[in-house]
C-alpha cells in the first residue's frame, strides 16, 4: 500500500532530475552564446583573480530558486493526490472493533491540480527553450567543441584568469581557415561563409 501511494513521488523525483538536466543544458548554451557579445569572467569551483563562482545546483539563482519551489509544490500536491487512508470500525460504546482497514485513498481535485501543476512546468521548459541565443556557435555540453573554443592565442597569457570574450582572433586567408576562441585580446565577429577551427 505504502509503495503504491509513493510511486508518483518517486516517478517525479526522476522526471524532475531530466527537467533539471534540460535546463542545466539550455542556460550552459544561453551562458556560453553571452560571451560572443561582451568580456565575462569564467566560472570555476575555486576561483581566484576576475574568475566567479560556479552556480549552486547547477544553475542561476533566477531558475534554481523557482525550479525547486516548484518541484516541492508538485510534490505536495502528489502528496495530498494519493494517500494511505485507514480505517477503524468502532463499537456501539466508541471502542475500536480489532478489524482496521487500510487503503490507498485519492483526491481527485487534487490529481487535477497536480496534473495542470505540472503541465505548467513542461510549458514554462518549452516557452525557455524557444528563447533565440545570442550570435555564437551552438557548443551545448559537447567536450570537443568546447576544447576548440579554448585553443587560445599563445602569446594571451593568462587568460583563464582574465574577462574573456568568444570571437574571431584570426579569418580565413586563401585555404587556410581562420580560428575562434575564448581570449583576453580583441576578437571580431566571424564573417559569414568563412571556415574557422
């Protein structure tokens, strides 16, 4: 019985660790696109000169804060959804009989609830998700391209530790292709129809 009225719980609880997921990815991509407009300092866990700080859970205070408040009112609501209800016979005189019963209880009001609650917050995932990206090569969490992005120039020293910017630090010449990467120097926006490493 017990089980049976807490496996919603437990399917959300791995749904909510998907849509996390979701939103890890789409911020990371938002974050990385911001550096083709303007000098950001990186994040790292122990920062030290202009660096900042990774993100608690992962993600902004603007989206951790609502998503977990969120996720602990679906959970509520899943709560008072479906419950353990018991059941006691009692005598003429207000004594209990020995025979008890207990079943899964259910609300459908609340199921109803639950079930817009979290309609809502696929939506609101697909409503972020449609938001355009800044002008910047679309990278996600792919190892390889990052580690393209931070092939920087050898003679920026340092820059790890600096504001950098995403950019062009060299074009494409005859058939040699031009380079992009994070850097301390000035870069420029890649021209349209060239190739870049």
């Amino acid at each position: 019985m017990v089980a049976v009225a807490n496996l919603p719980q437990v399917i959300v609880s791995c749904l909510y660790f998907a849509y996390n997921t979701v939103y890890i990815s789409m911020l990371s991509a938002d974050e990385f696109s911001r550096f083709s407009s303007h000098r950001k300092a990186l994040r790292t866990t122990n920062p030290k000169d202009e660096q900042r700080s990774t993100y608690w859970l992962s993600l902004p205070w603007t989206y951790a804060l609502p998503l977990a408040v969120c996720s602990s009112v679906l959970h509520w609501l899943i709560s008072q959804s479906l419950f353990i209800a018991r059941t006691e016979i009692l005598e003429t005189y207000g004594q209990p009989e020995e025979i008890s019963y207990m079943e899964v209880g259910y609300s459908p009001l609340a199921i109803l609830v639950a079930l817009l609650f979290g309609s809502g917050m696929v939506l609101g995932l697909i409503l972020n998700g449609l938001r355009k990206l800044r002008q910047c090569v679309l990278v996600g969490n792919n190892s390889l391209a990052i580690a393209a992005a931070c092939q920087k120039p050898e003679k920026d020293v340092d820059a790890q530790l600096k504001r950098v910017q995403w950019g062009a630090v060299r074009h494409q010449e005859d058939q040699r292709p031009g380079h992009c990467c994070f850097t301390s120097e000035d870069v420029e926006t890649p021209r349209f129809g060239n190739s870049y490493l």
